[in-house]
C-alpha cells in the first residue's frame, strides 16, 4: 500500500523535475543540431535536418580555432591549481589541526577571512602588474590557488580530526622527518578527500568566469568560459553554433558526473556542512 | 629543506627543553611551520595584500600609476548615483531571495527525496547536475529561454493561455528572473546538504516521535527541522555569500540592464574598472566587502550559537 504512494509520487517528481530539469538540456542539445535556419526559431522541437556533429566542428573551427586553444588553456588552469590546492592545503590543514597553537589561531583567521571577504580587483591587478604576472597565466594560476585554499583547508582539517596522531608518531620514532612523514604517511592515508577536492576544485575553476575576465583579458590565452561568453556576441544570429559551444562547455562536467556521481555528491555535502 | 628548521621552530617555543629532548621533538617535530611558507605567501600577496591596498586606494583617484588623495568622494560618488545605489539594493535583494528559496526549496526537496519514492537516486542527480554546469553556460540558455515572443518559456504559457511577462526586458522584473535562475542552478546543493543533515538523524527520534502520536507535519517540525539545524546553517552561509557577490550569471543574462535595474555591486565593480575609474571601482570593493562582512559575521555567530546550545 504504501509503495502506491511512493510510485505515484515518484512519478509525479520525475514529470515535474523533467519539465523543469531537464528541457532547458534537451534544448541544449536540440538547438546545437539544427541548422542554421531552424535554430534561429528558437523551437523545442526535433531538429528536420541533424547536424550536430557538422556544427560541433564549426563550433571548434570558428575564430581559427580559438575553442581548441581555449580548452588546452582551461585544462592547464585547472590541473596546475587543482594540485597545488591540493598539495598546499593538506599541507596547511595538517599543521593547523595537529600543531594547535598560535599558528593554528592565525591559520583560523586567515581561512574565515578569506571565505567571507570577497577579493579586491583592482589592487589584485594592480599587484599582479607589479610582479609582472598581469595577463598571464600563472598570474591567473596564483589567484585561482589564493582563492580557493580556505575551502580546501577546511575540507582537510575535517578529514584529519578523524586519522590518530599515533600514525604520525610511528613514523617519526621509524626515523622519518617530518616531509616524508608528511607525503608518505599522512597524504597517502587522505586518499578519499584528496579525490573530492580534486573533484570539486575541478568543477569550480574549469566554470569560473570573473577571475579570467579579470586577470587574463584580451584574446591571447583565453579560458573556456571566457571564450563561451565571446562567441555570444560572435554567433548573436547563429543560435546553432552557440547552442554547439555551450553543449561542448558542457560535456566534461556532464562526464565527470557520470563517473563521480556519488563522490561529487558526498563531496559538496560533506564540504559544507562545517568542517 | 633540511630537518634542521623544525629543530630550531621548536626551539623557540618550548623554550624550557633542550633542543633535542625527545619529548618535545614529538609534540612539534613533525608538524613544522615552514610547511605554510608557500600557501601563506601566495595567499598574502593574491589575496590579503591587495585587499589591505583597497582601503587605501578606495579613497584615491587612482590610475594604476598615480593616486591622488580625495577622501571620501568615492564614496560620495557611489551613493550620490542612482545607479550605483540601485545595484546595493538589488545585491541585498539577489542575495537575500536566491538564499531563502534555496533554504525552503532545498528542504522540500530533501524531504521528499528522503522519504519512500521510487527513483530517489535519479531524482537527486537531476536536481543536482545543474550546479556542475558552467555558469555562463546556463546564463546565455535561459536568456533564450526567456526571449518575450519567441522563448520556450512564453510560448509554454500561451499554449495555456498566459501571456508570458518581459522576463530580462522587464526593469521590474530583470532581477527576479536572474534570481530565479541563479535558484534552478543552486538548489540542488541546498538539497543535497539537506538530505546529508536528514539522514543523520538517528531514527530513535522519529520512533520516540510516533510513539507520542506525533503528526507527519508535528515530526518535521519538531524533529527534523530543527535536528538538520547544522544543514541550514550551512546552506545559508553558503547561498548568501555567494548571492551577495554573485556575478558570473547576472553578467551572462543582463549586464545588468536593461539600463541599471538589474545591476549589483559585483557588476558595478566591473563596470567601474572597465571605464578607468579604479578608485571607484575599489570603493565599491571596499563597499561589497563591508556588505558582506555586516552582513555575515553576526549572522555566522548566531547560527553556530543555536547550535551549541
């Protein structure tokens, strides 16, 4: 009896989130298969002639090739920061949480400050042109790690409460000094939340828009979604060709999900609820 | 590095022990200061630095080269303009509405994906792949989406016989539909924290619940409301920060039009820097940053407060 209520508001939940859900994803794909003509309808409706994959191609070959160059620029974004995020704020949470301390209020201080404040752009431009890193990517590298260690130190201060210190000192009555007790004892053991920051810093810098329309303007080293917010201005009557970019932006997130579903999930959910 | 730093480190701080006294080598040795050296300067100088240097240009005529010292006319400036003053209000506005139907959305929706349906694990993934998806992304869909003749939304309610508002041409209304998209992409986060907050409430609540004959509506609001209290506070947190300095999607649908109604402080900064005006544009950092903080640390206190008590 009760699992007629549960089919039936289920079913109701699956319509509904459909509408909602996914229809704005069908539409995505739809209009990135139409042609040209079609596509300007802006019509929730079976492409009459599919070519998807023809407008794929022209979505990576328009502006010499700017989406190709964009994606490899996105890609050494993301992977250099995701592993010095990763390296740097197990490295930090480690101390704060097993050195206690003064060090360990001003690490506190410095990670609420830096979730709360939001970063000051001009001077940080300023800054970076002093050091000459304006405009450039590992300018852009620096301010994506600046940012993102607070969030990533919480998750890794949380993780670690939970390994005994017992661990640490075995390692260090073996002899071992505190850079190998470090890499070949603590990070090896912080394996799952390793994975989830990896993931979830993954997701936040491949999508940040306003750090790369800041830091690294101009049309040199452009980064996935500031290159997606150019083609709008590009492709204003060539919807085919927007929706073609848009659905290729949004494939490796879509990827990842398929494969991480439940760790991505876990992950933000563990993440934010207080560390 | 050598293991010599540590050595000297510890020798500061117990200073009552010899250096290589075994004991205090195993309360400090292994967890060296000088691990935080490279974090600490690539956060001091990316982030703590130039929010320091805001406070002071805030109040310059600044072109990157020169600064000429004008007090307070910035901000004069920035409350003296209707503009500017509009994007205050509607960061409030933004932040506050996308933050709170978040809190309640969120819920419902962890309520019901927490309860005894069918399809559970593909209702949460569909509620939640939206906050994986680029923010521009979405932004220029929906702009699409919500075109006032020709857009999928309009036309799904003339079919049923509504005539479908100016959603992003409407200056009353360009706020709210950003909003209300800025809520689809989030939710899903609300939710999923809201259903890790549900599940662990051990299940001797809701026995001791129905054995006291406790209505459905009695258990979730006096049992598992405020037991997820953590899981709110978070999501609030969490939603409001973000809303208050969100930029990314009001950038990708408006730019803040149509003229200024659906400015915020973020796009105002952007706006100000784009046109030269530096100083400006960091007194609405140092603006954006005061918001926040008022806005935040007592808020932050009280909910982690409720909570130890």
């Amino acid at each position: 009896m009760r699992n007629v209520r549960g089919v039936i508001g289920g079913g109701v939940a699956i319509i509904v989130t459909g509408i909602f859900f996914l229809i704005p994803f069908a539409f995505i794909l739809l209009t990135a298969a139409k042609d040209k003509t079609e596509s300007a309808l802006l019509e929730f409706s079976w492409p009459k002639n599919f070519v998807l994959f023809e407008n794929l191609q022209a979505a990576f070959v328009a502006r010499d090739y700017l989406m190709i160059i964009a994606f490899f620029n996105s890609l050494v974004l993301t992977v250099v920061s995701v592993a010095a995020l990763v390296i740097f704020s197990a490295m930090v949470a480690y101390i704060w949480q097993r050195r206690g301390g003064r060090s360990a209020g001003f690490v506190n201080a410095a990670v609420l400050l830096g979730l709360i404040v939001p970063p000051a752009i001009v001077p940080t431009v300023f800054v970076l042109q002093k050091l000459g890193l304006f405009k450039t990517m590992p300018g852009l590298i620096f301010i994506e790690i600046a940012y993102g260690l607070p969030f990533c130190i919480l998750l890794f201060r949380a993780f670690l409460a939970g390994i005994p210190r017992e661990l640490d000192e075995a390692a260090l009555v073996d002899g071992a000094g505190p850079m190998s007790i470090f890499f070949r004892v603590i990070l090896p053991v912080m394996k799952s939340v390793i994975v989830t920051v990896t993931i979830l810093q993954t997701v936040f810098i491949y999508n940040d828009f306003q750090n790369p329309l800041y830091f690294l303007p101009g049309s040199g080293a452009p980064t996935i979604q500031t290159t997606l917010m150019g083609f709008q201005s590009q492709f204003l009557t060539q919807y085919h060709l927007l929706f073609a970019t848009i659905l290729l932006v949004t494939l490796p997130p879509l990827i990842m999900f398929i494969f991480f579903n439940r760790k991505i999930v876990e992950g933000m959910a563990a993440g934010s609820v207080k560390g | 590095m050598t293991h010599t730093a540590p050595l000297t480190n510890q020798a500061g701080t117990a200073r009552t022990r010899p250096p290589r006294a075994g004991r205090s080598r195993r309360r400090t040795g292994p967890y060296p200061l000088y691990f935080l050296l490279v974090p600490a300067v690539i956060y001091g100088v990316f982030f703590a630095l130039p929010t320091l240097l805001s406070f002071y240009y805030s109040f310059t005529r600044w072109d990157l080269f020169t600064a000429t010292w004008i007090g307070v006319d910035n901000y004069r400036a920035f409350f003296g303009e209707q503009a500017l003053v509009t994007g205050l209000r509607n960061t409030l506005v933004f932040g506050v509405l996308t933050s709170g139907a978040k809190v309640v959305l969120g819920f419902l929706l962890a309520l019901m994906l927490t309860s005894k349906i069918i399809a559970r694990g593909y209702l949460r993934s569909v509620i939640f792949f939206p906050v994986l998806v680029s923010t521009i992304g979405v932004g220029l869909t929906f702009t699409i989406l919500m075109n006032p003749e020709r857009g999928l939304i309009n036309q799904a309610l003339g079919t049923i016989g509504v005539a479908g508002p100016g959603w992003l041409t409407d200056p009353a209304l360009a706020l709210i539909s950003v909003a209300l998209v800025d809520i689809w992409k989030g939710v899903g986060l609300a939710t999923v924290i809201f259903i890790a907050g549900l599940v662990s409430i051990p299940t001797e609540y809701y026995e001791a619940a129905a054995l006291d004959g406790a209505s459905k509506f009695q258990i979730v609001r006096n049992v598992m409301l405020p037991l997820c209290r953590p899981a709110t506070a978070s999501v609030i947190t969490l939603s409001l920060i973000g809303g208050l300095r969100s930029f990314d999607l009001i950038w990708a649908m408006t730019k803040g039009g149509p003229g200024f109604a659906s400015d915020v402080i973020a796009s105002v900064i952007y706006k100000q820097y784009q046109a030269g005006f530096y100083g400006l544009s960091t007194a609405g950092s140092v603006v954006l940053f005061l918001l926040v903080t008022i806005i935040m640390v007592p808020l932050t206190w009280w909910l982690n407060r409720g909570e130890d008590n």
